[in-house]
C-alpha cells in the first residue's frame, strides 16, 4: 500500500487527515519515507519518525515539535505540516528523530484557541485534577505527555529539544518571540538561543516559574530544552503569509537534516517574566486596553490589576505587558508581566 494511503488514507496530508479523523482512536499505522526513514503514526496528529541510518544524527538530537495546541493558531501547523511533506516527497534525508504533533484536532476543526478548556494550561500534572476528569482536552494533554515520554525513553541517549509553536492572539510590538520554561538551576544554552535568532525569533522571554503549558511539561519532567515560540498573529486556515513564517520553516529543516547551524548574525533581546496576572475572580480589575499590543510598557508604580484585597503595581523599573486577556476563567493567566534583563 502506497505510503501516504497507509498513513493518511483518503486524506491528501497530515493536516487533512487530522482535520477529517478530529475525534477518532485510530491504530497505528507505518510506513517508510523515501529516504528510508521510518514513520510511525502513533496517534491522531501524532507521528514518530526514526532516521534509517542513526549514525547520520550528526548533531546527537532528537526533537519534538509541535503545533496547534490551540487550535485556532494556524500557521504553525501549516508549517510544519509543509515541512512534513518534503520529507514525503524525499526533499532532504532525515538525520535525526522527530515526534510531530497536531495538539488539539478538535480545535483546529472548530477555528478556536479551545473546545472546552485552554489545553495549554492542562500539562505537567493538571490535567489529573479533579475538574478536568472526562474533559476531552485533559485527555488530549494526556495522551500526548505519555507520547512524548515514550520517545524521549527511546531516545535518551540524545539531547532532546522540544519546539511548541504558537501564534498570538494580539499584535505585538515584537512580532516573533520565545518564552523559556523555568526549571530550577538551568540557564539557556547559547546554541539553543542561536537557533532562536536562525529561525528570526530575536526576543525571550525566561519564565519565574513552573507551570502547566505543554513545554513547561517537557522541560520539567522529560528535561528537555524546551520552547513556546509565538511567531506571529492568529489567522484562520488559509489566511496566513507563510512569507513571514520561513525563518522557523528554514531553520526546523536544517535541524531535521542534521546540517551544521549557521553562525548567529544578531543577539537576542532578553526580558524576564516577573509577575503572571491570574483572574481572582469577584471583582478583579484587569487596567489594560483591550486592543494594547504585546510587549506595551508601563511606567513605575502604574497598577496594572487589582481586586477588592489587592493590586499589583509596576516596580521601581519600567515593565511590559503580554498576553493580556480579560476573558480566562478565574484562576487562569490573564498575562504576564516582563521587565528587561539586566
Ligand atoms: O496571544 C495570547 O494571548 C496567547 C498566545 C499563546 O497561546 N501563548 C501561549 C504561551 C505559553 C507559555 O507561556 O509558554 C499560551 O498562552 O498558552
Ligand atoms: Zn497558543
């Protein structure tokens, strides 16, 4: 049976087949890439690809990258689903494992960020609370935490690198830019950081603390170099300009080929997250426009938030504002706050 038929059935690609099987428990299925490269759908919107010879994994990796966790943020998934297909068609040799994942089909379907509740927000343990029992996005989470184990069990003996990408639901005064989960003593490598600026992504962002995202989960329980990487605005399917995605898609191709990285031309510019906003609920006040662009700065001592027992204020230092987003349910980040690094 030809191979895009074994994998993908009546469906022309992964995107296709994701969006037509939303919903389905499929077998898994296999095949092999021209290259000889074995590919393994391990899930809906969940495949495992093994490099035929181990000995081309130049660059001793393996990597997990992923898209649409939400599902309305379409780019990406184009992207890597673009990235997917060449390696179809035999453009390039694969050098090194790779576990490609479509997070949430089920969104991506329906043209929203979620279904029921912010999947990103369901890792690293939270999916096991007791509210989020028999809700499909908890088991989506879930499922895709025990797929990542899985592959990073197969391949510990390699650096392991995971890549969540994103887009942002607001303009941004910096349009393309990482945040780095916080893992207690670790500091960003500088090649992680190269590969950052390779793939035009000139801002980070360096987390406080751990929380429930989906690289916050790879980082803290697989150890894995972890990134979110927003990489430009919301756009349904079909309506992106992939023109302004092909530092990513040049950079994720090279990683693939295990081709050597090319020297970095820029430096990035690195900010720290010093407070995440939560909706406390009965009366929070959340003071910021609703059209403010990521990154918008505000001076010292201006009250960003507050409700009937508290608020926050900007520090003795002028600090930014991102993702900010008045709607989440109580409990839930309604931004960031970020101030330059020193
Ligand atoms: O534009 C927005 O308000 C949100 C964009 C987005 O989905 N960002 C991620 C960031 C995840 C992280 O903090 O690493 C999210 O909110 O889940
Ligand atoms: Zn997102």
């Amino acid at each position: 049976m030809a191979l895009r038929q074994q994998l993908f059935g009546n469906q022309g690609d992964w995107l296709e087949h994701t969006l037509a099987h939303a919903g389905d428990t499929l077998p898994e299925t296999e095949g092999r890439l021209p290259d000889g490269s074995r590919i393994r759908r391990r899930a809906l919107g969940v495949l495992e690809l093994t490099p035929a010879r181990a000995e081309a994994n130049a660059n001793q990796e393996a990597l997990i990258v992923s898209a649409g966790v939400h599902g309305n943020e379409t780019a990406p998934i184009e992207v890597l689903n673009g990235l997917l297909e060449e390696l179809l068609e035999g453009h390039g040799s694969l050098a090194c494992p790779l576990l490609l994942i479509l997070g949430n089909p089920a969104a991506m379907v329906a043209g929203t960020r979620f279904v029921d509740v912010n999947m990103n927000r369901l890792f690293h343990g939270a999916h096991r609370r007791a509210d989020y029992q028999g809700r499909p996005e908890a088991a989506r989470a879930r499922a895709l935490e025990d797929h990542c184990r899985a592959f990073a069990r197969t391949h510990s003996g390699l650096a392991l690198s995971h890549y969540d990408l994103h887009t942002a639901i607001r303009p941004s005064h910096r349009e393309k830019f990482a945040l780095y989960p916080f893992v207690s003593g670790r500091q960003v490598p500088s090649a992680q950081c190269d590969f950052l600026l390779e793939a035009e992504v000139e801002t980070l962002l360096l987390q406080h603390k751990e929380g429930t995202t989906f690289s916050s989960f790879s980082a803290s329980e697989l150890g894995a170099e972890s990134f979110t990487i927003e990489l430009g605005k919301v756009r349904p399917f079909g309506q992106n300009d992939l023109g302004r995605f092909t530092g990513i898609r040049d950079a994720l191709r090279r990683r693939f080929r295990g081709a050597p990285a090319p020297r970095p031309a820029r430096t990035l510019t690195v900010f720290e997250v010093v407070h995440e906003i939560l909706n406390t609920g009965e009366g929070f006040q959340l003071h910021i426009p609703d059209d403010v662009a990521n990154f918008t700065e505000y001076a010292p001592g201006t009250v960003i938030w507050d409700d009937p027992d508290t608020c926050y204020r900007v520090g003795e230092r002028p600090e930014a504002i991102v993702f900010p987003n008045r709607e989440v349910p109580v409990g839930q980040r309604a931004g960031l706050m970020i101030r330059a690094r020193d």
